[in-house]
C-alpha cells in the first residue's frame, strides 16, 4: 500500500475510540467494525509507526509512553481536522462541548459567576464542569482545560496564567469568641489550624515572626481535601483557616469570617492557571474562546 493509500486520519479515529473506549470491543462496537479488524489496524499502524503503541499483555488497555504522545497528537489533528470542516462549511465558530477540571473554591467563586456571560456569547458551546482540588491527568479524565495553581510537571501541559490570589488566615467571630484571636505566632500553636490533606499542600503557614517569614506547621487534627470544605469548617466556628482571597472576600464583607493576624500576613500570592494540552499547535475555537475570556476576565 502506498502513503497515498493510507487512511491516516481514519486510523487516528480509530485508535483514539480504542484509547477513549478502553479496549478494541467497545471501539469497534462504536466504529461498527469487528475486534478483529479493530485490532489488525492498530497492529498494521504499529508496524508502520515502527513503535508499539498499546501492551496486549494486560486484561486493562494500557498505551505505551509512544501511544500516549500518538493519542495526544492524533486528537489535536482530528479536532483540526473538525475545525477546517467547520470553518469552511459556516466560518470560524466556537462550538462544541468543553469539559473544564477546576478546584471548589475556584468553580464556585470566580468561574460560576462568569459562566452566564460567555455561554451568552458562545450559544453553540455546552460546558461539563467537574470540582475537585487533587491534581488530574487531562487525558485519562478526558478534560479540555484544568484550571490550577503551581508549577507544571508535564511537559505536553501548556498553562495560562489567570491571575494571583493572595491569601488570608481568617476564622468565624464565634470561633473568636470561644478562644481567642491569636495575635502573635506563638499565640497561633494554642488553635485549630484547618489544613489541607492532598499531597501537594504546603506543611504550613507562612507568617511574619520578628521580621523574618517562617512556615507554621499545621496541628494534625483537622485536616480536608478541598478549600470549600475549609471554608465551611471555618464558617462553622472549627479552626483557623488560611484560604486565597477571593474564596473568603464575601464571608469577610459579611461579618461571617473575621481576618486574623494580619500583621504577620507575607503577603505571599498563589498564581492560578488555565491548563490545557498542546505542544503549541492550533487550538480548537472552541478551547481558544474559553481560554481567552478567562484571561480577560478572571479577577482574583
């Protein structure tokens, strides 16, 4: 067969629905092939590719590391590929479903409020919204874009910065009430102090102590896996809690939290991102509008 002859871009649809569907039945159910044609083109792409792209030796599909960057490339090209037909049938449009992977705190105080607006602007487009503060593989979880703070580890991740949070130690007025407001780092180790219990959390607190920043450990006894649940806990009157601003602004205004210590507060920021997989290729309109009108728009 010659290159002429080569379906690429039939192949590459075939491989991601194994990908996508985990395993050559369920792709070839929803390609209307048999898992025996299914499985001989993958087998004939892996001969052509020279690498081998999927380990047969597992009940579980598993995509060797030149299948994972195969899979990555062959759905940009085919979302490409969508794009031009697009484009050239009805002109560039955003349209489309686009699954977005973002903390609590995040989704619900400065993304769900500026959701309203850019589906107004975007009729075509449908949204999947899933919350959750541990880190995500946007493959396996099959999201368009994370919205996240911290460095990148991956290098097929592309991020955008949306802004900077600073962050504030605060706790309910009842809280106060019961024990005390802590005026002093060494005043801080006698209260709760809500933290974090995903891996990539910080071990403590950083505070201002005789002039210098020092890290404040956390007590161990009260420990949660995303910031909204923090909030509420702070909310409730359980501990101290040290969340980005903009997750406490409204408690703060309300009365229903009280800042606390600070004098001592660093003023240390964290950077959130938009991230979305690429090697800086075309993005579908789809991602590329959401994308940028969370930068224009995101204020933290």
């Amino acid at each position: 067969m010659s290159r002429q002859d080569i379906n690429r871009s039939g192949e590459m649809e075939v491989f991601v629905s194994v990908v996508e569907r985990g395993g050559f039945s369920a792709a070839a159910e929803a390609r209307r092939m048999t898992p025996s044609a299914v499985s001989k083109l993958v087998a004939r792409l892996e001969a052509r590719l020279g690498a081998r792209l999927v380990n047969r030796s597992t009940r579980k599909l598993q995509l060797t590391p030149e299948g994972c960057a195969f899979y990555e490339r062959s759905v940009a090209i085919l979302a490409n590929i969508s794009e031009a037909e697009r484009f050239a049938s009805t002109g560039e449009q955003a349209a489309g479903r686009i699954a977005i992977n973002t903390s609590g705190s995040f989704g619900n105080h400065v993304l769900a409020p500026l959701i309203p607006a850019f589906m107004a602007g975007h009729p075509g487009v449908t949204l999947d919204i899933t919350h959750t503060d541990r880190i995500v593989d946007l493959l396996e979880e099959r999201a368009d874009v994370a919205i996240r703070t911290g460095p990148l580890k991956t290098s097929s991740l592309i991020a955008r910065k949306l802004g900077s949070a600073r962050k504030t130690v605060v706790a309910s007025p009842d809280y106060l009430k019961r024990h005390g407001e802590p005026r002093s780092v060494a005043e801080l180790h006698a209260h709760r102090r809500i933290g974090f219990s995903y891996a990539r959390a910080l071990e403590g607190w950083s505070l201002m102590d005789n002039g210098e920043t020092v890290t404040v450990p956390l007590t161990p006894g009260l420990q949660v896996g995303d910031g909204e649940a923090m909030r509420y806990l702070a909310l409730a009157g359980a501990g101290l809690a040290r969340l980005a601003d903009f997750t406490v602004r409204a408690d703060i205004a309300a009365g229903r939290l009280v800042p606390v210590l600070e004098a001592l507060n660093p003023g240390d920021v964290e950077d959130f991102y938009a991230v979305y997989i690429g090697q800086g290729g075309p993005l579908p309109a789809r991602v590329r509008a959401l994308l940028d009108f969370l930068a224009e728009h995101v204020r933290l």
